[in-house]
C-alpha cells in the first residue's frame, strides 16, 4: 500500500475513535514504528487534532470537537459518487432532507474545473438507467427513522379505498421502477407486510406493542414470509427469460441453472396468485415449462382476460 493510501484509510480508521496506540497502528497496516511515528506526524501536518499521552502506559488522543478529517479520492472514486449521487433525481422522494442541485453545486465546489469538465462530458455519453415516478413519499425519513430506532409504530395507510391504521416495527426500505417499499413487522397478524410507501400518511411511535431487535428481522424470505400452506413453483425459461429475470424479480424467488437449462423456483402464499400470474404472463413465449398446472391455468385466465378486454376497445 503506497504511503498517500495508507494515510487516507487511516483517516478513516482514526476518525470516529477517542485514542490509539501506536502498536495498533503498526498491526494494522504491518509497518514498522519508525513509519508509524512518520505517518502520525503527517496526519497531524494535514490537520488531524491528535496529541500524544506520554509515560508506561502512554497512547495518542484525538480531539472530541474536531471536524470531519479531510479525505483524499481517487478520480475514480470521485467519478463514481458523482454518478451515485446523480441517480437521487429519479426519485420525488428521499429519504434526505437535501436538493440534489445544491449537493451537486458542493460537490464540484471541491475539485477543480478542469475535472468539472471531464464530468460534465461524462453526463452527456454516461447515463445509469433510472424510472421517473410522480408519487411523494411524505413519511420516508420517518420510516427510516424508526427503523433505524428499532421503534413501533402506528401508521394510517390507504388500503384500496379505505385508510387503515396499522402497528408495525418497520425493517427494510427498498425501491424499484422509482417507488419506494417498506417492509414490516406486522402486530396484528404477526407476520411480515410490505408498504408502498406514497400510501403511507402518518407515522408516530407507538408503545401498543414490544419492538424486536433488528436481527429477528435478518433472516431469509422462505423463513419470513412463507406461510405453511404456501404453493411451490418451478418455470423452466429461455436464457431471455433469465435477462428479464434480472431485470425484475423477488424474494421468493430463485434463479437455478441445471445442465445448461434455467429454472425459476419460488413460492406463493393464499392470495398472491393473481400477482404470480401477472408475473409470469410477461415471460410469454419464454417460459419453457411450467408446474405445478393450477399456475398455468392461472396465466392462461389471466391472458384471456387481457385478450377480451384489448378485443373490446
């Protein structure tokens, strides 16, 4: 590791800790105390409010009301966050109090003009794929907030036409096609349920119910959302089928590849089969098998009734 690397990932290292020693800092990166005297001293040429604790049991403190330490990026990296924090506009919502031109405005405040440049002409060949959505989520950085919390909470939520109130510990937020998803635990039902989150009109903490730690929630989709009378699934498909597989699927499903042949195997509850069947009726000519035969009838209706409504029109 060159010296500049070695001294920006120990900014990094040092920045959120109160003291080290010196021995950790020759363990960690396999110097020797010489060099870590010399790159101590670098950090503190570069603006690092360290000061040194000298006797038997001496170590190095940093000071607790200093700034974030400077950060050095490669080009690449630069290019990389730029792009990463340019993928923000497809959204209406964040998560982040912030307006994404001004973040930009900063974020080139810090490098030259020249680079400014580079990535301006970048923006115009280089673009990441991104879905326009229309929909405000109004309580996503409360959603965040009690999941980060571990909270419960008492939501009211638009369910069809009605508005629902629910008591549930949120655990994962996700996005796809531009809209954001919440999913959570459940009280009433004890299982767990998935929330749009631009239904979502309120949220405030509720003590109605115990939280659960985090961790209860970090276990695999057969475990979380199965339900013991769930239906198996397995579509052969086409290697077109895997593309469009990539492009969207979910949890409860799996992709497999057995002798050069592809198969997506999954599950669906009670009550989820005209979604399943939505799903698979945009594979159309690339689902090579299918089972078990009630899925099949099920795509068939659901074609059908597509058919008679387009013959209609």
């Amino acid at each position: 590791m060159k010296k500049s690397e070695r001294l920006n990932d120990m900014m990094i290292y040092l920045n959120d800790k109160k003291f080290f020693s010196l021995k950790s800092i020759m363990g960690r990166y396999s110097i020797s105390k010489s060099t870590a005297l010399r790159d101590i001293q670098s950090l503190e040429e570069i603006g690092m409010p360290i000061y040194s604790k000298t006797g038997r049991n001496g170590y190095y403190g940093i000071l607790s009301n200093r700034l974030l330490s400077p950060i050095v990026f490669t080009v690449d990296e630069v290019q990389a966050l730029y792009f990463a924090m340019q993928t923000l506009n497809a959204y209406q919502s964040t998560p982040f109090h912030l307006n994404v031109q001004k973040l930009k405005q900063k974020f080139e405040g810090c490098i030259s003009e020249e680079r400014i440049k580079k990535l301006r002409k970048m923006e115009l060949i280089f673009r990441l794929g991104s879905y326009k959505n229309k929909n405000e989520c109004n309580c996503l950085q409360d959603i965040l907030r009690m999941a980060v919390d571990e909270n419960v909470c008492e939501i009211l939520y638009t369910k069809g036409e009605l508005k629902k109130q629910y008591y549930v510990q949120f655990f994962d937020i996700t996005s796809a096609y531009g809209q954001w998803y919440a999913t959570a635990y459940n009280f009433q039902t004890k299982k767990p349920q998935v929330f749009r989150c631009d239904k979502i009109h309120f949220v405030q903490p509720s003590d109605k119910y115990i939280a659960k730690p985090l961790s209860e929630f970090l276990i695999s989709p057969k475990e979380m959302f199965r339900d013991h009378d769930s239906i198996d699934f397995e579509a052969g498909v086409t290697a077109k089928g895997v593309d469009l597989f990539y492009k969207e699927h979910y949890l409860s499903m799996e992709l497999h590849q057995e002798n050069g042949k592809y198969y997506i195997r999954g599950f669906y509850n009670k009550g989820e089969e005209p979604f399943i069947a939505d799903y698979f009726a945009n594979y159309g000519e690339r689902i090579i098998s299918i089972s078990p035969a009630g899925l099949k009838t099920l795509i068939l209706d659901r074609l059908n009734t597509i058919k008679n409504h387009l013959i209609s029109l």
